[in-house]
C-alpha cells in the first residue's frame, strides 16, 4: 500500500533510445485516463512478470517490436487521481521491428537534446523519468 493507503499499481516503463539520440513518446488513446496525454510507453506489471518480461510484452502489444534487453533506470512512485503507480523506469537501446502505435496511438521521436519535447502535454511522471534519463546519459 502507498502512504495515502491506496493500492500500488506496478507499471513497466521504456524509454526506447535510437542512434540518433532520439527517445520515444506515444500519446494514451481516447479510452484511457489522460487521454491524449504523451507518455513513455508500457503497462503493468502482470502477477508473476520480471519488469523485462512486462516491458517485452507490453512494447509488443504497443508497438509492435521485440525488445533484446533493458537498463534498469530508476524507480518512481506517482500519485494519480486512477492509481498510485510505481513506475519501474528502463533504458531500451536494442529491439527488433519499427515501432508504430498498433492501438492508434500517435508517437513522436524526441531529441534527448531539446529541453523540453515537441508535443505536449506530457503525462505528470514523464517528466522525472526524462530528468533522470538526462541525469544518467550525462
């Protein structure tokens, strides 16, 4: 339980790094909280799943690509007003696929190098994650 005594819900989270120092970002569908928000993509964490095992298959679902390996990042906890998560926040940097949004969702590749992204408004946990992405590749 959080300290506010909501459940936590565990999420997987990857922030997909190209060659070119580019990240990742997919907008959340119509159905779902925050729609239209961006986010680093993934889900939950299923009973029994590694946070690979949940990043790998929920990127497959999103994205349709098959992740070779993931960096353990960091771990955050935010408060929503749906679900306290605590997102388990990964580098990925090898896959296999192009990614496209297989459940209609928007995505923009971003310069790690911008401070702020082209798209908004970005979900309120993003932000920490890309702080903490900068903070690790510098």
């Amino acid at each position: 339980m959080s300290e506010l005594n909501r459940p936590i819900t565990e999420v997987a989270a990857g922030i997909l790094l190209d060659a070119e120092g580019r990240y990742l970002l997919g907008q959340r569908p119509d159905a779902k909280p925050y729609a239209g928000y961006w986010e680093v993509p993934g889900g939950k964490i299923e009973k029994g799943e590694t946070v690979f095992e949940a990043l790998k298959r929920e990127l497959q679902e999103e994205l349709g690509i098959d992740i070779q390996s993931n960096e353990e990042l960091t771990v955050l906890e935010h408060d929503y007003p749906y679900a306290y998560v605590r997102l388990h926040v990964s580098i990925i940097r090898s896959w296999i696929g192009t990614p496209r949004g297989c459940e209609n969702q928007a995505l923009s590749w971003e310069l790690l190098a911008s401070e702020k992204p082209s798209v908004e408004p970005l979900l309120p946990a993003a932000w920490p994650m890309l702080a903490k992405l900068r903070e690790f590749l510098t």
